[in-house]
C-alpha cells in the first residue's frame, strides 16, 4: 500500500508540472500571436502605477 500511495503522488506531481508547462506555453503562445496594441497595454498594465483607459486610477480604498 505504501508503494501504491508514493506512486500516486509521483503521477499527481508528474501532472502537476505538465499543466504548468502547458499554461506558459499557451500563454506565451497567445502573448506571440497577440496584436501589438494589446501587447503593448498588458505590459503598461503591469507596472505599479498603471492608469485605466479612463484616466488616472483612483487610489485604493482605506479600510
């Protein structure tokens, strides 16, 4: 039973990391094939100070 579990939890990890791998890879598919305003807009809004398309954005709520 012991071999049993560790195998499982050797095929859970082994799955784990190919669905990682599967993301980026589509991610960064999708940021290659992306026009460049889009690409372009996602980087911007990154950034800590990142402004909506509206404006400067409004600072966050204090609680």
């Amino acid at each position: 039973m012991t071999y049993l579990s560790g195998l499982m939890a050797l095929v859970a990890v082994a799955m784990m990391a190919t669905l990682l791998l599967l993301a980026v890879r589509r991610d960064r598919a999708l940021r290659r094939d992306a026009p460049g305003s889009v690409a372009a807009r996602r980087r911007q809004a990154t950034t800590l100070g990142a402004r909506s398309e509206g404006g400067p954005a409004s600072p966050p709520a204090v609680r």
